[in-house]
C-alpha cells in the first residue's frame, strides 16, 4: 500500500502482551483479512493529506490479535458515523473525492465472519482511528 501511495507514509508497529505462544498461531482467512486492510488503508490514504503518516498498529493480547489504523485526514461527521457500514453510503464530508460507499461494509462483514469486533473513533479535521479486533483461533 504504500508503494502504491508515494505521498504517504505508512508507520507499522506491533508488540505482544501476552506470552510470546499465545501469539504464534492464528487461524484466520487470508482473503478476508486482505479486504480489511487493504479497505482500511486506502481509506486512510484517500482521506488524509498528501505527505502525512498513517500508523497501523498491532497487539496481542488475551487470544486476540488487535489491529489499529489511525490517520490524520478529513474525520467523518458524527452524523454519519452509525450509518458508517452501511452499502453505499459515504460521509457528507467527502466532497469529491471518488468512492462507492462499500468498502467499510465489506469490512464489517469481513470482522463479523471472523466472529470480531471493529471499532471507530473519529473527529472532523483530526482524523480517524478504526480499531479491529479479531480471535486468534476462531474460524
């Protein structure tokens, strides 16, 4: 993704709170995970300020893996926020930029079969965090 976007930078971290075991083993579909991060990311890209960083983030801890995407692009309108995974809808604040409004649904759907949890965090003009939080051996 990020040779992909010359314009941002992508700041990966990860770290275990659990024992080092715990974490060594997941079983977890490829493909699903794929659209959750691809999805996120280019959302995170499309929505923040040429040059700017996107922190990706991941933990273990307690059989589940955490993944947290935060960037410092155009936020999204707490009006808009509960519709946030539904088909087709798009935030009122996204003006021109181009997008169909089903990713952040396949995203969803994606956690969901993964018996997950994701999470949103955002303010306009600040930026977004979305955290996912899926079972390390649940499929």
């Amino acid at each position: 993704m990020e040779l992909a976007s010359i314009n941002h930078k992508i700041a990966f971290r990860t770290q275990s709170l659990g024992t080092k075991s715990q974490c060594l083993t997941a079983c977890m579909d490829e493909k699903l995970l794929r659209h959750i991060f691809s999805n996120l990311l280019s959302n995170a890209i499309k929505y923040s300020p040429q040059g700017s960083t996107i922190d990706f983030s991941f933990v273990c801890q307690q059989g589940c893996a955490v993944f947290q995407i935060e960037d410092r692009g155009i936020g999204i309108p707490i009006a808009d926020q509960d519709k946030l995974f539904d088909s087709f809808h798009r935030a009122s604040n996204v003006g021109t930029i181009p997008g169909t409004g089903l990713g952040l649904a396949i995203v969803k759907k994606s956690v969901d079969l993964h018996g997950g949890l994701i999470e949103v965090n955002s303010e306009v003009g600040v930026g977004t965090t979305i955290s996912v939080t899926l079972p390390l051996n649940n499929l």
